[in-house]
C-alpha cells in the first residue's frame, strides 16, 4: 500500500468515526490527489479550526480558486460548520476530509 492510499485510509476513517459520514471513497481519493505534496507535510496537511488566517486561505484558495464560488457569508458558514461537523475538540483536521467536506456541502463534485 503507498503513502497516498495509506493517508486516505486514514481521512476515510476520520470521515467514518469523527464526522460520523460514509465516504465517497471516488471523490475522497480525487480531493487528496488534488491537494498533491501537501499531504505529506505535517503543518501543510490539517487546517487549523481557530486559526483565522488558516480559515481565509481555506475560502481563498480552495472555495473560491478551486470550486469557483464566489465570495459571499455563505462561504464562512459552510466553513464554520464544516469545522463544528468534524469537531471543534478535535485537534487535526485534515485539510482533505475538510475540502472533501466542503465540495459536498457546495455539490461541486463535478469540479473533480
């Protein structure tokens, strides 16, 4: 088994037992390829939940950049409850589960 599939093991089982989802395991492994060589970085590969700077490249670069949304509250609130979904005690949130959660909340799975 590679490093990759390894790691999306892992964020299905996250999705699985903290987020309390069955993972689209198509969708989840197209999110965490698309993240490419950050995954394998430590700080690189979870987002942090308190972090506001953190929470405003989430909406940049990958609502708003990648998913092609536009700015709006809606984009905050999708990305409050995604952290309030997966856990705000749970400590490492893995930036795939987060954006795989985000692409369903928008259903931008086409952009995949």
């Amino acid at each position: 088994m590679s490093k990759r599939d390894e790691l999306i093991a892992k964020y299905a089982d996250d999705l699985k037992n903290k987020v309390g989802e069955t993972p689209d395991m198509d969708l989840l492994t197209k999110v965490t390829v698309g993240l490419g060589p950050s995954i394998y970085n430590a700080d690189a590969e979870t987002v942090s939940g308190s972090d506001d700077s953190e929470l405003a490249t989430v909406k940049n670069n990958f609502l708003i950049k990648k998913l092609g949304l536009s700015d709006s509250p809606a984009l905050d609130e999708a990305i409050a409850k995604v952290m309030e979904q997966y856990g705000k005690s749970n400590r490492n949130k893995y930036r795939a589960v987060v954006y795989y959660l985000l692409t369903k909340h928008f259903n931008k799975e086409s952009v995949y």
